[in-house]
C-alpha cells in the first residue's frame, strides 16, 4: 500500500472549473481581475523601494535633500494608489468569493439530490446510508476549502511569482539563477512530500465516508444494540473503522505537517545564500549581466541598492513557493472529494423507456374514452402506437405476470417461472418462509427492478411501456416499516396523495382506524412529528402508513406486512376499512399473520422462488400441502 500513487484524475480538476465557471460566467473572471491587480501590486513595492534607495545615496553623494525629497514624495504616493487600489481588489475578491464559494456548493448540492432522486432502488440497497451522506457533509467541505482558499491563493501565488521571476531577471541574472536553483530544491521536496500526502488525503476522505456510514447505522440500530447488550462489540468495530480513519488522517498531516518547514528552512538558506552570492558580486565587482542590459547593449555595476530589494524579493519568492506547496494538500482532498461527488453524479439513472401516460377520462356508457384535464376520478392509460394513432384503455388494475424469472445477482435466481392473474376486485396473498421471494414479487410490479424473463403486463399493457412515474401513481403501497417524514400529522398522510383535501386526508385516516389516535394527539391532525414519528408507537406510524396510501385512492394495493405492527383489537378495526379500501381494488398481500390471508381470493405459497400451492383457504386445507401445514401447526410462518 505505501507504493500506491494518488489517484488524482486531471479531469476532475478540468471539470470542477468548468462547472464553477459555468455557474458564475461573470463572477469568476472579475474575481480572476481582483487576485491579477492584488498580486501585481504585491510585486511593485521592490522597483519602488529600489528607486527610493538609489535617490537617498544620491543624496547622501549630494547633500541635496530637498531635490531628492521632491523625487521620492511621488513615488511614495504611486505606492500609496497602488495599496489603495489593492485595498478595493481584495475586498472586491472576498465578497465575491463568498457568493460564489456558497452559490457554488448550493448548486453542487441541489444536483447530487436531483441526480439521487432519479436513482434506482438498488443503488440504496448497494450502498450505506452514511457513506452517501458523507458526500452531502464531508465531501462538499473540502470543495468549500478549495474554491473559497485555495484556488484564489493559488492563482494569486502564480500571478505574484511570475511578475517577481521577472522583476529578478530584470534586476540580476546571476543571483535568479540562485533563487531557481533553491525553487527546484523546493519543488524536488515538494513533489516527493506532497504525493505521499495527497495519498493519504484521498484515503483519508474515503476512510471518513466508511466512519460516518458506520456511525450511521449503529444510531439507526441503537435499540437493537442495546437489546443484544452488544454494546462492547459495536466499540470494537468501531475502534476499527476509526483507527482506519486515524491512520490515514495521520500520514496525510504527519506529510503535510512536515512539508511548510522543509520548504522554509530550504527558504531561509536560499535568502543566505543569496546575501552571500550578493556581497561576493558587490566586492568582486563583478557585471551584472541583466536582461535589461542585454537588450540595450550595456554592462552595468552590480550596487547595493539592487541587492537589498533582491533579498527582499527572494524571500517574497520563496515564501509563495511555499504557499503553493501548502494548498496541494486542501486540493488533493478536494479533489478527493470531487471525485466522490462525481461518482454520484455519473451513477447510471434509473432507465425508463415508457411512453404508455396516464391521464384523467370520462368514461362514456358505451364505454368510450374520452381524455380531459378536468379531475374525473376516472383514469385511462393513453397508448400512442407507432404508426401515429392512439388508443386508451380504462385503468381497472388488472395484473398479470406470466413466467417471470429475476435475480438480484447474476447466476443466483431469485424468482422462477412465477405466473399469476389478478383480476380487479380480488385479493391475492403470498405466503411462505422468509427469502421465498414474496417482496420480490412486488418490486416487480412496482418496477424497482426489472424482470429477466417472461412478461408483467397490466390492463393488457406491458408494464415497460408504462412510465414509472404513471405507473407508480397507480399502484399503493404500504410497507412493513413506514417512513415518516418531518411535518405535521396531516402533511404525512397527503404525501399519498399532494392535491388531497384535508376532509379527504381525514377521511382516509378515519378508513384506516388512525382517526381515533390521532385526534388525542396534542394538536390533533397537526401535530409535528420528526425523527420518523419517535413519538408515535409502531403499530401508530403503521396505521398512518395505510392513511397514506388510502388517500391517493390507487385501484391497485400492495400491502407488505401491512398489520403485522398492529395488535390485534386494532388489526380488526383496520380489517374492516381496508375490506372497504379494498372494494374494486386488485390487492396483493405479503403477510405472516395467516389470520389476513384467509379471506384471499387466492393464496400463494412461495418456496425459494417458485410457487409450489395456490388457491383458496379451504382448498389449500383440503390439499394438507405445506399451507396446511404451516396453518395447522402455527398460525405464524416464522
């Protein structure tokens, strides 16, 4: 591992500029403009300070103070502008930078959401919660230090020492020669540092993603943790992950740390050296071969008043040198960091190829369709066909699935040769031990995934004609586990449905017996919940789970373990509003509880991934297959 180079890739670093300069095409250049004037006028002080010296030993020579006071009180003011106008550039440049720096990461943020929304389920299967929230945190930090620090100290530093390279060349080639031969030495140290550092730095940003994910899911499991008393074993993992963290964050500063002395040491021996080289020039008297006298054919004495401004630059030099050795590490986690970030964006989207809509109709009593924007309750699905025509086709919910296969992994089925009808109005159970397949089934039909083999198709349609978006609106689900999210009551249960009323939102609730609980909430219906509903029971956030999906009113019901959260004395109360909720409706039923599966129009029993009984309650009983025994000898299935 201490071989391995850093995997800094150039074009993350062309892209995070395009990307900055696409955001703020007028701010950046202007801000370019501020660190230009900044820099320059940083470099101007030597000429000056020069000039100034060669006036006072004029006037040492000649005594003519008051000649030579009317030389230096202009210089002296041009300085003067010089600062002032620095003065405006800078404070120009750092109110920019604030816009663009935090406009910047906004932007940046906004598109991770917007791309994370159009991901596919299994991208959150694959990956823990945390580390994708470490790009959100961690990852857009390091940007933040980029854009708003070391960008602009960068450029700067360049401007700064490019105009200085030319000032010294200007003044003495000789002694440049000195100070870039202590630049190589320094970039010689810094390359060799500073890679070992960017390292450690890249790790170090992922080393903090495996933390924070780590750390994410102990806080969302801390009642399991506690219940198992595995409390000693969760502080040794994570002593683990952490020391992973330390070890890289370690070597990345212990790099770091050791680079801006190297750097000033090869600085202050250089700033000797010149001093040295400097005296032996003036005492040897030795010409001072400049660009400027080489351009006017001249050859002129090298003077005290030119090596102390040259000191002075060397330092100036070396000391900016020294600035862009300290920001390679802020750009390597920046880049570190872009890279993750990027790795989100360029996740494949999640495919969708439909054209099928759906779309409000009226219903004529011949059975025409008619398509409207007005809000009809009625909906149809609008096919358009390839030779230009199209055709609607009411929306009853009529599912069909005929020789499926699927598997999560390739060359490990998990569904084989899965067919079965559902007609509108009837209610279809699975049963069966867990890892038979059940859920599977319905994040097929939801298309979370997409079939292998065979066919789904829905009122006659194939489902992968359908848009995702339509055919989700048609379909409701309700979840072992309810997420709830920040917000009152009510705005909970109208997530099933945006353009719901609160009459509408009430009477779902009423359905699915949470009316009762919820009216003894402190502010009834709009009472505040956060941090998924803590203040709820589970069987509470379940019942508001069915609230939700009741309110969208979908002609097809999908109810993974719908009540198994609920006692009971409340599971009847439910049972009786979801047989109202279920009239008309195709309903799939995933449960254990074999008391909610009994009154199926059809149950089925799913054994690794094939359908090995189906058919009603009494006929399953009559076949004494393994529903029979499942019902015979316990009325759970685990």
């Amino acid at each position: 591992m201490e071989k391995q180079k850093p995997q800094i890739k150039v074009g993350s670093i062309k892209r995070l500029l395009s990307l900055l300069v696409k955001a703020y095409p007028v701010m950046v250049p202007i801000v370019a403009v501020c660190i230009l004037i900044g820099a320059v006028t940083a470099s101007l002080p030597a000429i000056f300070q020069q000039k100034i010296y060669v006036l006072i030993g004029e006037w040492m020579e000649s005594g003519d103070w008051a000649g030579a006071s009317k030389q230096i009180l202009p210089l002296v003011t041009t300085l003067a502008c010089f600062y002032v106008v620095s003065l405006l550039a800078g404070f120009t440049q750092s109110q920019l930078m604030a816009i663009i720096t935090q406009g910047f990461l906004n932007k940046m943020r906004q598109q991770m959401f917007s791309k994370m929304q159009n991901l596919p389920v299994k991208y959150f299967d694959t990956n823990k919660h945390g580390d994708i929230m470490s790009h959100y945190t961690n990852d857009i930090d390091t940007l933040r230090q980029m854009v708003s620090q070391s960008l602009p100290t960068l450029l700067r530093c360049i401007i700064l020492l490019t105009s200085v390279m030319c000032i010294m060349l200007w003044y003495s080639l000789w002694m440049t020669l000195v100070v870039l031969l202590g630049v190589f030495a320094m970039l010689k140290v810094s390359r060799k540092v500073g890679s070992g550092s960017a390292k450690y730095f890249i790790r170090q940003q992922k080393s903090m993603g495996k933390t924070e994910g780590f750390i994410q899911e102990m806080m969302t499991g801390q009642k399991v943790v506690k219940v198992f008393n595995h409390e000693p074993q969760s502080r040794k993992d994570f002593q683990a992950v952490n020391n992973e963290l330390y070890e890289d964050a370690f070597r990345a500063h212990a790099y770091a740390n050791v680079l801006g002395p190297i750097i000033n040491n090869i600085g202050n021996t250089l700033y000797v050296t010149i001093a040295v080289v400097g005296g032996i020039l003036l005492l040897s008297h030795t010409p001072n071969i400049a660009v400027s006298c080489i351009i006017k054919g001249t050859v002129a004495a090298l003077s005290i008043d030119i090596v102390i401004p040259f000191l002075n630059m060397a330092k100036q030099f070396t000391g900016n040198v020294n600035q862009v050795a300290q920001q390679i590490n802020s750009i390597a986690m920046a880049i570190a960091g872009a890279e993750r970030i990027f790795e989100l964006i360029d996740e494949e989207p999640e495919v969708d190829e439909g054209y099928v809509t759906l779309v409000n109709a009226e219903i004529a009593a011949d059975g025409s369709i008619r398509e409207t924007a007005e809000k009809t309750g009625r909906w149809a699905w609008k096919h358009p066909h390839h030779d230009g025509t199209l055709t609607y086709t009411e929306l009853k919910g009529d599912i069909v699935m005929k020789e499926v296969d699927f598997s999560y992994v390739p060359g490990k089925p998990v569904l084989h040769d899965i067919s079965l009808y559902a007609k509108p109005g009837q209610k279809v159970a699975f049963v069966g031990a867990t890892g038979a397949g059940k859920t599977t089934i319905t994040n097929l039909i939801n298309r979370f995934y997409d079939i292998e083999d065979g066919k789904i198709r829905y009122d006659n349609i194939n489902i992968n004609k359908i848009k995702k978006a339509d055919l989700r609106n048609s379909l409701g689900l309700i979840l072992q586990d309810t997420n709830l999210f920040t917000g009152t009551v009510m705005e909970n249960i109208r997530y099933g449905n945006l353009e719901a009323t609160d009459e509408e939102c009430i009477n779902a609730a009423k359905l699915a017996g949470a009316d009762d609980f919820i009216t003894r909430l402190p502010q009834g219906y709009e009472t505040m919940l956060s941090n998924n509903g803590e203040n709820l029971s589970q069987g509470q956030r379940q019942l508001l789970g069915i609230a939700r999906a009741a309110v969208g009113d979908p002609p097809v019901m999908i109810m993974d373990e719908a009540t198994s959260s609920i006692d009971t004395r409340t599971e009847r109360i439910v049972q009786q509003g979801m047989d109202k909720l279920m009239e008309g409706r195709t309903v799939f039923v995933i449960a254990h509880r074999l008391s909610t599966v009994q009154n199926s129009n059809v149950i089925m029993v799913l054994d690794h991934g094939r359908i090995i009984e189906r058919g009603t309650h009494d006929d399953l009983i009559a076949q004494q297959g393994q529903y029979y025994q499942l019902y015979t000898g316990a009325f759970e299935l685990e």
